[in-house]
C-alpha cells in the first residue's frame, strides 16, 4: 500500500532508499534535534544544516520540488504562530510605525523569534519529509517496533496508514449525500447538517473499528507487526549514521 501524500517516492532505488528504516530514523531525527537546539543568531549553522539537506535530497533521489512543496504546508501555522512575534516581543526597536490611531513597533528580539520558529518548522519538515519519502511507512512502523517505541503508537499509527483513505471515502460518499439533500437552506441548516455528519461519521468509525479489531483477533493477533522481510544493518548503514550525525556536531561545535 502506497498513499501518495505520506511515501509517493518510496519505492525508488538510491543509498537513502537502500538505508536500515531504524538508521535512517535515529539519524533524521538527530539532525531535527540538532536543529531545535540550536540557537537562532547561529544563522551559519542553519545554512550548514540546509546545505546537509540538500545532499541528502540528491542522494535520494526524492524530486527536489516534491518535498519543498511538501514543506511548505506548514507555512501557514508558522504564520499563524509568529506572525505577531515581532510586534508583541518587547527588546530593541527596529522602527516604530502607525496605523491610524494604533501605534507600534518592531523588536530585533521579536524579529528573532519569528526567525527562530520559522527556520526551525523548516528544515524539520523537510528532513522528516524526506525520511518517510525514502521509507515504506509499513518498515518505518517496523523498525519502530524493533527500537521499542510503544505498541499502542505503532498500532495506531499503522491503522491510520491502512484506513486514511477509507474514511477519506467514507466522508466524501457522505458529504455527495448531504449536497443532494439539501438544496437550498440557510446558513444554519447547512450547519446543523455538518454537526449531524460529524456525529455519524464518529459512530461510523468506531464500529468499524471494533469490527475490524474482532475480525484480526479472531485470526490470532496478539498485537505484534508482522511483514516478511527482516530488517539487518549492515557497515554502510553505519557508516552513513556515524558520519551524519559526526556533521552535525561539527556543524554545531563550531559554527556561527
């Protein structure tokens, strides 16, 4: 199964591709940490940490448009979040301005914080973007579990890769239904039949999972992820590991 917003690229050949899941886990999930621990003005080591990423985009051979596109989803919350920062953070002004009756200013502290959550949302969605467009999600759940992360998170996680798109179905069937009932109407009504949509789509869902959990229980599940390959590192997935996370901390130690 292949959903073309989460692993569209999955199934090429390149060294990211050819990577363990679990290395290729720990080692993009360092480079987020590194990101997030970095202090803002470091603004070298995030255009070291930007030029690491575009190696690992070539390397992947992941269509570079692809996962900018991808990221760039995240733009309006950043948006949302530090769109005030820079007029809200007392520090040093920048400029004072006016609108009309209301006056305000710009901060350097605040222009530094919006910076910060901005370049950090970044490159984090890129590298996570680029993680699961180079790993079948099914052996990124895989080598999950082998690192023992909880098997209730792997579980729900792996529920919702399988059945995203049946609900996806299941709301569109009924949002066609609703528009070829309700011709016509006022704002309100229209709105009670989005409340009364979203109660039976809740009930919808939770009988189906409790179908779904009887069925796989009835063929012996024990609440293990079972696929047919094994996962095996090998001296490349080490040394692809060592040396990435080795150029983060030189990035960090040293950079500016």
């Amino acid at each position: 199964m292949e959903h073309h917003f989460l692993d569209q690229y999955s199934d090429r050949d390149s060294l990211i591709h050819r990577l363990d899941p679990r290395v290729k886990a720990i080692t993009f999930f360092s480079l987020v940490l590194f990101v997030i621990l970095t202090p803002a003005a470091s603004f070298s080591a995030f255009g070291f940490y930007g030029a690491l990423l575009i190696i690992l985009i070539a390397f992947s051979k992941v269509p570079p448009i692809f996962v900018v596109r991808r990221s760039l989803v995240i733009i309006p919350f950043v948006v949302i979040v530090g769109l005030f920062m820079p007029f809200i953070k007392g520090g040093r002004s920048l400029g004072n301005y006016s609108l009309g009756a209301v006056d305000f200013s710009v901060t350097y502290e605040g222009v530094m914080l919006f910076w910060n959550i901005f370049i950090k949302a970044m490159l984090s969605c890129i590298s996570l973007t680029v993680l699961t467009s180079t790993t079948r999600f099914v052996d990124l759940l895989k080598g999950f579990e082998t690192m023992h992360l909880p098997k209730l998170l792997i579980m729900i996680l792996s529920f919702m890769y399988r059945y995203i798109y049946v609900f996806i179905g299941e709301l569109m069937s009924m949002r066609i239904a609703k528009e070829s009932r309700s011709a016509g109407g006022g704002k309100r009504f229209h709105l009670k039949a989005i409340a009364n949509m979203v109660g039976v789509f809740f009930i919808r869902a939770y009988e189906r999972g409790e179908r779904v959990y009887l069925a796989m229980c009835s063929r012996g599940f024990d609440g293990t992820v079972r696929t047919l390959n094994r996962l095996k590192l090998n001296a490349r997935d080490i040394y692809f590991s060592f040396s990435v996370i080795a150029l983060l901390i030189t990035i960090r130690c040293f950079a500016k």
